[in-house]
C-alpha cells in the first residue's frame, strides 16, 4: 500500500492506494478523526459488487450507514439526482457531522462530493473511486459538480474530501473500454511533467493492460502523486493546475461535437493530446518523434488517436471557440516542449482552428 498527503493546509488530507482498502476504510477515517452517520452514494453498476462489503467496513463509524444507490451514467449527475440525495439525508435526519462516502467513478465522485460540499453547508467526504479514470484524477482535488442541460460540469464547486482510497482489487471489474479510457489521463501526466515515468509506462505498457496489482499500484499511486504536487501549487485552477487539461481543449471539443455519445471522455482526451502534440511541433518546434513516442502508446493501449473526417464538421469548430479556456479570443493551451515537459500558452482562437484544419 502507498500512502501520502494532499497538503492544502487546514484543508490537508491523506490518500491511500492499494488492495484491500474497502474491507479497512472504517478504520482509516476513523483515524482520520472521522465518525458520524455515514451515507454511501454509489451506482447500479458499482453498487451490486461492493457495496455489501463497504457498509460493513464502515461499521467503526456508523453501525448503520444509509445507501444511496443512482442509475450509472454520466445523466445522474443532475439537479433531479442531486435533489434525490437530500431528501434521503434529510429523511435520515443526517447532521453536521455525517459523512458522505462517494463509491464509485466520477460520476458519482462529482455528484457525491457537490452533494456533500453543499448539505448543511458541508460534511465530511470521503472518496473511494472505483474506476481507473476516477482513481487516477477526478477522486482527488476537490473539483465537485453537476451537468446542466446546457452544458456539462456547469453547477459545482471546490470542495476538498477528508480521505482518498483508491483500492486497485476494483479495478479488475471494470469493463475493458472503461479500463483503457483511464489509461488516456495516466499517460497524460507522464506527457506533461515526467519524461521518466513516460519511458517506464513504454516498458510496463503490458502488465498494466493484463492490470496485474504491483503495476495498478504503482500507477495509480504516481498519477496521484503529481496530481497531489500541482493541485497543492494551483488549488483553485488559477494557473499551474490548466497543465493537466493536455488534451482537452480538442477533446472537449470532440466530445461536444458528438452530443458526449459517441466517444468516451478519455478517447477524445487521447485524440486531442495528439492533436495538441501536433499544434505544438507547428507552434513551439516540438520534435516529430515526440508526437510519435505518445501516439504509439496511446494505439497500444488501444485507443482512438486520430480525429475522424467525419466529425471535422462546423459543430467541432464551433465547440473549440466555446470552450471554457478561451479568454478574448484566445485559446489557453497546453503545449508539449517535449515527452515530460509542457507549458500553457494563449493562441488566437482563429490560428487554433486554421492550424487544426491544416492538420
Ligand atoms: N472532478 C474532476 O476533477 C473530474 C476529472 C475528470 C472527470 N470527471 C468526471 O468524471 C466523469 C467520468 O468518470 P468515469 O469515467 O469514471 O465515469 P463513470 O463514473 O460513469 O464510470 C464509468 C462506468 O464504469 C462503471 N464502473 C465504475 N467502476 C466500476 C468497477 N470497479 N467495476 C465495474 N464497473 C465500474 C460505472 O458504473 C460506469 O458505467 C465525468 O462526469 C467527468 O466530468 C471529473
Ligand atoms: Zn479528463
């Protein structure tokens, strides 16, 4: 097991990964000076698996913990969903102290962590992700929310959890598409900030896709760590922490153009660190072969790395102005200076496009 901490003052928390943890999370939060009446929010997919298993293990704080179970998908995190929470908690007669325990991917993360943040005016979260693309980023650094019809993430909140358990055992369920969506945002750290980690994810790229423990382990655990190392630096996204949208600037774009059905979020972050891979060898000099190293990785592992010519349509385009990042017509984007290392840049929104068309 590894084990370190998120250090954001009197917002500090430890983070665990390894195997076993939801059989001991009880005891952890105990030590982390947790106890109260305990909510477990979880999914119809996640829930049939684990969560008998996580209402005993929560036994040290509450003899009785409630179970909150929502539909699986991305459609869940909605008002009507979040309204549902409360009526449960408030029905339970949960107080200042409870604590919200969210046992799931992101979905039910950023659902479970708003819906904490926001119940009386906050109660304690405890993480616990069970996807690789929710133990690898969103279970930690505090970015909580929901989607409006409108556009996704757009209700939310910073709101920092007590505790982060990733336990890796999960992961064996997770479907393959799932598995290798996650991959695309732990490859994407290595990309930005660390040229070594890049060159050991080439070597181990086969005992992680056959998940074999002593790698999810250690992946997991890295990813976290340098999310942990910039999320301390940049808590609130003021500058630093835009490093880790590698990626996403395109495959935000790709996602909306696609009305978010026809690709999984980590496949069109990993067409669009490809893509970016690109702007940067026409922006900044970035070497060819760069492109190629992460490209290669990304086919390994079997995901999309091209933008197909069918979805090159105006409502990509029309998604890439749009996007969050953008400032006065300027697009914020992060730029590879090499396998390792990246920086953020602004570009006129309009050279953004005539570059990606070239492309
Ligand atoms: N807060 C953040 O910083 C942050 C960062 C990235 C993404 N996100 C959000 O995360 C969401 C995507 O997360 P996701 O990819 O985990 O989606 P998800 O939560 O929908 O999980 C993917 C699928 O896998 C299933 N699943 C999860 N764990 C499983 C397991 N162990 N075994 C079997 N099935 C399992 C789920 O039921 C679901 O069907 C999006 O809403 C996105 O906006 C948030
Ligand atoms: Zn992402």
């Amino acid at each position: 097991m590894q084990h370190f901490s998120v250090e954001l003052k009197q917002r500090s928390h430890p983070v665990f990964v390894g195997s076993g943890l939801l059989d001991t999370i009880g005891d952890l939060a105990q030590a982390a000076g947790l106890s109260g009446r305990t909510a477990v929010v979880t999914d119809s997919n996640v829930g049939p698996l684990y969560l008998d298993r996580l209402l005993r293990a929560l036994a040290p704080l509450d003899r009785h913990p409630l179970a909150i179970q929502v539909a699986a998908g991305e459609h869940s995190k909605s008002l009507d969903t979040l309204a549902r929470i409360y009526d449960q908690l408030i029905e339970a007669r949960f107080d200042r102290r409870s604590i919200i325990v969210a046992l799931g991917g992101g979905v039910v993360g950023d659902l479970a962590g708003f819906a904490a943040a926001t119940f009386l005016r906050g109660v304690a979260l405890i993480q616990m992700p069970t996807s690789l693309l929710a133990q690898v980023d969103s279970a930690l650094g505090g970015k909580t929310g929901i989607n409006h019809p409108l556009g996704k993430n757009l209700i939310g909140a910073f709101y920092q959890p007590r505790l982060v358990a990733a336990d890796i055992t999960l992961l064996q369920s997770l479907p393959e598409r799932e598995f290798r969506e996650g991959l695309a945002e732990a490859v994407k750290y290595a990309a930005i900030m660390d040229g070594a980690m890049f060159a050991q994810l080439e070597q181990e790229a086969g005992v992680i896709l056959r998940r074999e423990p002593a790698a999810l382990e250690a992946l997991v655990a890295k990813c976290l760590r340098h999310k942990a190392a910039v999320v301390e630096r940049d808590e609130q996204e003021h500058g630093l922490r835009a490093l880790l949208n590698f990626g996403h600037t395109v495959g935000h774009a790709l996602e909306a153009a696609t009305d978010y059905s026809g690709l999984l979020h980590g496949e069109a972050v990993a067409i669009g660190m490809v893509a970016e891979a690109r702007l940067a060898q026409a922006l900044v000099g970035l070497e060819p072969h760069q492109t190629t190293r992460l490209q290669s990785w990304l086919k390994a592992a079997g995901l999309p790395t091209e933008i197909p010519a069918t979805w090159r349509n105006d409502r990509f385009f029309s998604a890439l102005s749009l996007d969050k990042k953008r400032e006065h017509d300027q697009t914020r984007l992060v730029l590879l200076r090499k396998i390792g290392q990246a920086s953020v840049v602004s570009v006129p929104s309009h050279e953004l496009i005539d570059y990606l068309n070239a492309l």
